[in-house]
C-alpha cells in the first residue's frame, strides 16, 4: 500500500525542546511517584489494612494483585488516550493524564481501611488503582510523542530520555518518602503513617500542571493537521499499516518486567519472614538504585543517539537478565554490600539501557499520524505482564534458599524476548523526524 507522503513541518524550537523536557521529567515524575508509592504500600501495609485473610502469603498476593490491575487498566487507556493524543493533540491528553494520576493517588490516601467498612474498602482501593492505570497508559507515550517532536535532530534519544529520568526520579521521591514512614511505630505507621506519601504528591501536581498548560502543541502535530484530517479512529489505522510494529513493540515492552520484580516483588521477599531484611534497608536499595539510574539515563540516550538504538538495548537487556541471578542469589543470603552494588548496577547501568531509550526508540517506530496510538497502545499491551509480575513471581517462587530461581529464570526469559523483538526493529537513530514510521 502506497504511504501518504509527510507532511512539511517547521523546525522545531529548542526552547519548546527543553521546555517539552522539563516537563516530561515532571509529569513522569509525580505519574512514577503516585504509581510506585502504591507498589511500596501494597508490599508493606496494604495486605494488613485491606487484605487482613488471616494468612499472611494469600493477602500478599491479594495486595501484589492490586498492583497488577493498574497495568490491566493501562492498554485501555492507551487506547481512548492515544486515540485523543492522536486527534485532538498531544497537549491536551497530557494534561488530562496528569490530573487523572493526581486526583486518584490523592483518594487513595482519603480511602477507609477494611476493619472500617469491609470490602468496600478494597473495591474502592481496585477503582483507585484502575484509575491510575488508565492515566498512566496514556502518559509515557503522550510525554515520548510530545518530546521527540519537540526535540533536535539527532538528539532525540537524549531529550526523551529525560521522560524516564522523571519515571525514576518519581521512584526515588516514593521510596524516600517511604523511608521514614516505614520507620514508624506499627500502630502510627497502620493508622495514619501510609496515608502522608498519597497526599504530599499533589505539590508535583501543581508544578507539572502549570508547566505543562505553558508549552505548544508540536509542530508535527501541527503540520498533520493542516494537510490532512486527523484519522477517525487512529487504532484501525495503526493496526491497518503498522500491525508488524505493533508486534514488535508489544515484545520489546516486556523489558519492563525487571523493575517490577526488582522494586515489588523483591521488596516483599526480602522483608518477608523467609528472608527476614528490614523495610527500610530495602528501601534504600530501591533509592541507590533508583539514583544510579536517574544519572545514568541520559548518558546512555546520549550514546544510542551517537551508535544507534539497538545495540544499547540488547546489551542492556541480555546482561540484565544475568545480574538478576546475581541480585536475588543475594538477597536470599542477606548480603546486603552485594545487594546494594548489584542493585545498582541492574537498574541503574544494565536497565538504563532500555529503559533509557524506550521513550524514543518506541515513538521512532510509529508514523506522526498514529505515534500516540501506536506507542500507548503496544507498550502497554507489553507492560500488562510486567503489573502482574510480582504476583507471578509468588506464584512461581518455591521452598527454601533456592526459592527465588524460577523467578530469576522467568524475569531473564522477559528479557530475552525483548532482546530479540528490538533485534527485527527498525534502527530509527539517525532517521529525520519526518521519515519515521513510514
């Protein structure tokens, strides 16, 4: 089938660029910061104040369950959100995901506990989270698509790379936040102490609102629609011409399965009665990690912009999968200097090389005329495995100090795959902005 030819668009503004950046850096940040407080909460508060079953492994994989119905919640979103992203803007559904993130995360920390209401309380808990899922569907790929059409040629790798340090910095913000609320009195800590991370993401809200209500709609977007209407239904036109991406991307999408593990399921192994560490020591695993990576990002973007897409990922995803033995070999033996330095070196170094790119790398494969569509919709098809893999990792884990390899072998396979769907990629580094997807 012949391809309509692109659209002439305007060169885009640096400033626009770097606004564009610090903009997804914030709205990532207060999305991962909302996001992840809940994975820490459903690690270690939630199976007692909401799942109290009497036995402590069924209301931990009933809190990790909840967890994972955000990442249920998210194709759908990328789906009605890339379907607006796609025809009304990529501004306007980037202002409506982060209200959606924010006023959710902020009734989390309003919700009744099931001692007060019974399992009212854990449904309204599931329509919280669904909430948050649907908004987050549409934020990495409306964040990705805005600032790769705002950004420079040739350093489209490193502006979008700053969407997923605000994803990481978001991280490092709930796990400190975290920190001394772990550290309280049981009693404070089950009464009122979970509530304080829910409520203090709203000051992140504000800032990030009104940054992004300050920048223009992107001069692709801009052009697209001078020259063509927008498509009706962006997702029968994504799946009529870009199918084989779609695919593809849904594959590669599966690199995420390493942070899960590592920041859910690896919080509640580590602090449950079979290992036995403490909260707030797996905590700062998860900030050192989290640090490393927020400084590593860029750097790794950076050089995918200089050698090309590709080779980073793939080295970052096989030699992801090797260090998660090494991770979870340590923790089982409560190796805390090993655990602190490999934690750092897989999500900070090793990850970062996929997750450093996937803002740009997945928008590159997708079209100007269904990039929002295509980017929200196949990611996060993907990342559906990714929700429910602490649940997964539960369900797989078995009987004493060797309890932990399925879920190491399981988490490595995810990496594989991904490795090999981004081996059939296009390489899209070098490509101009205006070739991209067709």
């Amino acid at each position: 089938m012949p391809t309509r030819p692109p659209a002439t668009t305007p060169a885009p503004s640096s400033n626009q660029g770097r606004r564009a950046a610090l903009a997804a850096f914030l709205g990532s940040m207060l999305e991962y910061y909302d996001f992840f407080i809940y994975g820490s909460a459903a690690a270690l508060v939630f199976p007692t104040l909401f799942f109290p079953t009497g036995d402590p492994t069924v209301a931990t994989i009933g809190s990790l369950a909840t967890f994972g119905i955000g990442y249920v919640a998210r194709p759908l979103g990328g789906l009605v959100l890339g379907h607006f992203g796609d025809r009304l803007g990529r501004k306007r559904t980037l202002i409506i995901t982060l209200t959606l993130m924010g006023l959710s995360s902020l009734a989390v920390g309003f919700l009744p506990t099931y001692a007060a209401v019974g399992w009212v309380a854990p449904a309204l808990l599931v329509l919280c989270r669904m909430v948050q899922g649907f908004s987050a569907g549409g934020e990495a790929a409306g964040a990705s698509t805005l600032t790769i059409e705002h950004a420079p040629e040739g350093r489209r790798g490193l502006f979008a790379s700053f969407t997923m340090s605000g994803c990481m910095g978001g991280i490092v913000l709930a796990n400190l936040v975290f920190v001394p609320v772990a550290a309280l009195p049981r009693e404070e800590l089950m009464s009122w102490g979970w509530r304080v991370p829910f409520w203090t993401g709203f000051v992140v809200l504000v800032l990030a609102f009104v940054i992004r209500t300050r920048l223009d709609e992107t001069p692709v977007f801009v052009a697209e629609t001078k020259t063509d209407e927008p498509p009706a239904l962006p997702v029968v036109e994504l799946f009529r011409r870009q199918w084989r991406d779609v695919v593809r991307v849904t594959l590669a999408s599966l690199f995420a399965v390493f942070q899960t593990v590592m920041g859910v399921f690896g919080l509640a192994y580590a602090t449950s009665d079979a290992v036995g560490l403490g909260r707030t020591t797996m905590l700062w695993v998860s900030v050192m990690s989290n640090v490393a990576a927020v400084l590593c990002i860029p750097l790794v973007a950076a050089l995918s912009d200089r050698i090309g897409r590709r080779p980073v990922w793939i080295t970052g995803a096989l030699s992801s999968s090797v260090l998660v033995f090494v991770y979870f070999g340590a923790i089982s033996t409560q190796n805390l200097v090993t655990i602190f330095v490999t934690g750092a070196v897989l999500l900070g170094v090793a990850y970062s090389g996929m997750n450093a790119l996937w803002p740009a790398f997945f928008s590159e494969q997708f079209s100007a005329r269904v990039r929002f569509s295509g980017f929200a919709v196949a990611s996060q098809i993907g990342l559906l495995l990714a929700g429910f893999s602490p649940t997964i990792g539960y369900a797989l884990m078995g009987a004493g100090s060797m309890g932990w390899v399925p879920v190491a072998v399981f988490t490595a396979g995810c990496g594989v795959i991904s490795a090999v769907a981004v081996y059939f990629c296009r390489e899209t580094a070098h490509l101009p902005l205006a070739k991209l997807g067709n």
